[in-house]
C-alpha cells in the first residue's frame, strides 16, 4: 500500500528532515510513527499525501511513484489519504455536520450522497448528537472527532494521523485512540504519530522508531521504547 | 461532470466569499467601476478626436483652375476626367463669373473691385476628396493635365491633422490598455486578498482531494461579478458625464456633433461588460493559479 525506497528529504533552507528512509507497509495495517522531536515524524507522513516531495529515493502509495504526480493530478491522490492534524483544522464558521459535508462537497458528491454519508460518519465518531455544534462550542476530543469523520467521508483508504492526541487530555487520547483502531479493524490503513508512550504502550501495533539517522526500529506488537521489552 | 449541488455550493460559495469581505468587495466595484470608466472614457475622447482629425482634412477642397481659353468642351471633358481620379468624392464646377462675383463678395465692402473692367477670375472645380491622404497623389496628377493652370490645396494643414489622427490613435489605445491593466491588478489584489481570507477552506479543498478547478471556480466567479458591477458602474458613470458634456454644450452643435465617437451605446455597454466579465476572471484567475502553486496546505493551521 504504501512505500518508502531509500527517502531523504532535505527542506530548502537545507535542513535535513529525513535520511535513508526504507519502510513497507501493507493494506489495514496499523503503525505508529515515534521518536522524539525534529526526526521527521510529520515529515514522513507529508510525504505519503504529497506536501512534500522527497529530495532523494522514491515514495509509492498504492504502487504509484508519489513525486511524479503532475501538480494538477495531486487531487487523486489525496482522495486516497485522509489526513487528521493536532490542531483539527475544522472550519471555526461552520457546523459539524457541515464541517464534515464540506469534504463531499468540493470532491463533487451529490446532494443525495451528503444526506446519506454524513449522518453515518456523524454515528461512527459518535457525534450525532452534536451535529448542529460550532467548533468552538466543542471539547477537543469532540473536535478531533470531527475531523477524523472529516478525513473519512470520502472514503480514502489510507488514514494518516500527525499527532492526533498531542492537544487532548490522556482519557480523551484514549477514546480517540480506540475510534482509529476502530477504523483500522474496518479496513483502513492508519499511519499515526505520536509522542505519547502510554497510549503505544497500551496498544502494542507496529512501531517505527525515527532518530536523526533514521529508521532505528522497525517492530511488531512493539512498545514505546526498545528497552521497554525488557520491562 | 459537475452535478447540480455542485454547482449550487460554488455559486453560494462565492456569493459567501463577497458577502464576508463586503468591503472589499465594494472596494474593488468603485475602482473597477471608476478605472473602467476612465479607461472607456479615454478611449471614447480618442477615438472622437481621431475620427474628427481624419473628418477635419476632408473639409478642405482642393481646387483646380482651368487654363485661361479652354473651350467649354473640353472644360466638361476635364470635368469628367477629374471625377474619375482616384481619392476623388465629387467634383463641383465654379464659372469664372461666379467666381469672380465670390470674390468680390468676400472682400467685403471696404474695398471696392467695380472700377476693374474686366474678369480676371479663372474658371474653376472644386473637388472634395474621398480620403485626403491620397491628397498629393491626386495633385500630381491633376497638375500633368494640359488644361489645368493652378491647384489650391492646403496640404500642411491636411498632413498636421491626419498626423494628430495617429497620434492620438496610438495614444488612446496605450493609455486604454495602461489603465485596463491596472484595474486588472486592483481586482487581482482584491481576490488575492479573498483567497487569503479564506485559506483555511482552500487548504482543506486541497487536503481532501478537491480538483484544482473546483477550487478556483467561486473565485472566478466572484472576480467576474465584482468586475462586472463595476462595468455597470462604468456605464452609469459615462452615461452621467455624456449628459453632463450633452447640457454644458448646449445648442452647440457642430461640437457635439463633430466629436462624436460614433460608438452606440449598446455596443459601448457591451463592450464593457465583455471588459469587465474578461477583466474579472483574467486577474481572478492569475491570482489563484499563483496561489495554489504557492499555497502550502498549513495555512489551515492559521
């Protein structure tokens, strides 16, 4: 589903985000991306939906060389890629439900198409009841929640979540944790970084550990931690 | 391709983008309305003058005088000969006694020709000409005539005024296009100044997949609709300056008449509603392109 070949990624005011990155990941898998601050953890992930492109190697989603998309084709690729941020990014002037139709809109649904996805997104994040809500009337697991039901309406099959959990307290890191597995056991693939060692902990998925030369361990049902194995 | 909600969301989008930035919006109608107008305007005043410099050589006949003995025949054989000349409008003959009795008119009462016993005058053509510039060609040629003594022409004058014509032709259709350009920034500048306001919506189009025409559209269409309620500004604004100039000349009608662009004034709304819809979606378009090669998706985190 997705793959890095040999990726570097160095920024423009010559900053070096990324080194040698090699990594496969397969379809519905979950994987958490951690390592401290400023190895690229963000960086990685902007390279799967095409805000970056990689200075060196190749990236492939669903087999297709990332950074040789034409600019006005990159549209494709991000209806494969749903993307939750942890700041939200929702839309402060508009309603849940209208945060989440927002999406369907400008990819062209129908009016048929909204009346009927919305609500069974809405029911999926468990936020029917909030549908009529402003952002700013919401709690941040509320507003999270918007934004993952946001990222999947249109159906992507690959959910990237760049430090979902980095703005909430730990219970309602927890719920938001539970509603990506949630989605991972339906299908989808989720990449997610992280910076909280309780939550990876707890869950034991896959984990890829950055540092400064790269990748420094790449482990199923993994902790936190290496050393945490001998814990 | 596009599905009616489709179109539906874009056009309220759009209206949405002018109604939260109303000043803005107002803004960029005055100075579209008022550039427009200025640059219309211009163009008008150009084109008046530049026709009334072509029309103004025309005024002036060129007139030929027969030689002194001719006999009649052969005047009205030249009469026909003339008409045929290329550059040639018509041909008008004058006889040396009223030619004569002209002059003696012209001098007026000061100066008395009745002691002169003879006529000196000269039978004569007057000629208006189709095209002034062909001017000296067609005096060339009419000197080589056997039969012609003398040709009349103000030449100078003919070639300072169709000179002016170009002038001022050339003038008008730069100052037109300086001034369209301008508008074309200002607009610019207002949707750019749309387009930042809303960054956020813009940058979660592209996040999620939103094709890249699908984007520009409610811009475009703003862009289109500000500079067309400023070209209906423009027209309002031209229509009061023509009534205006229409009272302050009065019966002076050879001014009026003499100065007119001969654009009616369905074609001058025309044209510039065409300006205006061309000018919006010009400027609105090169905005957004810049933008979305340049717009980073983080403006959403803003």
């Amino acid at each position: 589903m997705i793959e890095f070949r040999g990726v570097s990624l160095i920024y423009p005011n010559g900053v070096l985000a990324l080194r040698g990155i090699n990594l496969r990941v397969e379809k519905g898998e979950f994987v958490f991306i951690v390592g401290p601050t400023g190895t690229g953890k963000s960086s990685l992930l902007k390279l799967i939906y095409r805000e970056e492109v990689p200075t060196e190697g190749t990236v492939l989603v669903d087999g297709q060389d990332v950074g040789a998309i034409p600019e006005g084709e990159v549209w494709r690729l991000r209806r494969k890629v749903g993307v939750v941020f942890q700041d939200f990014r929702l839309l402060p002037d508009r309603t849940v439900w209208e945060n989440i139709a927002f999406a369907l809109r400008v990819t062209g649904a129908s009016a048929r198409q909204i009346r009927r996805r919305v609500p069974e997104f809405l029911e999926l994040v468990g936020l029917t009841h909030r549908c009529d809500s402003f952002p700013s009337q919401l709690s941040g697991g509320e507003q999270q929640r918007t934004a993952i039901a946001r990222a999947l309406v249109t159906d992507p099959p690959i959910l990237l979540a760049d430090e979902p959990t980095g703005n909430l307290d730990p219970d309602t890191s927890w719920e938001i944790m539970q509603l990506l597995e949630r989605i991972n056991l339906r299908g989808s693939t989720v990449l997610m970084s992280t910076h909280d060692s309780e939550m990876v902990n707890r869950m034991r998925r896959r984990v890829v550990a950055l540092d400064l030369n790269g990748i420094a361990r790449d482990e199923q049902r993994a902790y936190y931690h290496a050393e945490s194995v001998q814990r | 391709m596009l599905n009616p909600s489709s179109v539906e969301f874009l056009v309220l989008e759009a209206l949405a983008n002018i109604r939260r930035n109303r000043l803005m919006a107002l803004a960029a109608v005055l100075t579209a309305g008022v550039s427009l107008a200025i640059s219309a305007g211009f163009a008008l005043t150009a084109i008046a003058v530049h026709r009334a410099c072509e029309k103004l050589p025309q005024e002036f006949d060129m007139a030929v005088y027969v030689r002194r003995g001719t006999p009649p025949e052969q005047v009205s054989k030249l009469k026909q000969t003339l008409a045929a000349l290329p550059g040639v409008a018509s041909v008008t003959f004058i006889s040396k006694e009223r030619g004569w009795q002209e002059f003696k008119r012209s001098l007026g009462q000061d100066i008395s020709m009745d002691d002169v016993l003879y006529n000196p005058a000269l039978d004569s053509f007057k000629i208006r000409m189709s095209d002034p510039r062909m001017g000296r060609d067609l005096q060339n040629r009419i000197r080589n005539l056997p039969e012609v003594d003398d040709i009349l022409w103000r030449q100078n004058e003919v070639r300072f005024f169709t000179g002016l014509a170009r002038v001022v032709g050339i003038a008008g259709a730069v100052a037109t296009v300086v001034l369209f350009l301008g508008s074309a920034f200002i607009i610019g500048n207002t949707i750019r100044l749309g387009i930042y306001a809303r960054r956020r919506e813009v940058s979660i189009m592209r996040l999620v997949g939103a094709r890249p025409s699908f984007i520009r559209f409610p811009f475009l269409l703003e862009g289109m609709l500000l500079a067309g309620a400023g070209a209906v500004l423009a027209l309002l604004l031209i229509r009061l300056a023509g009534a205006y100039l229409e009272a302050l000349t009065g019966d002076l009608q050879s001014i009026t008449r003499f100065l007119d662009s001969g654009v009616a004034p369905w074609q001058l709304a025309a044209l510039l509603m065409a300006a205006g819809l061309g000018l919006g979606a010009l400027s609105s378009y090169l905005s957004i392109r810049r933008y979305l090669k340049e717009g980073s998706l983080e403006a959403a985190a803003q």
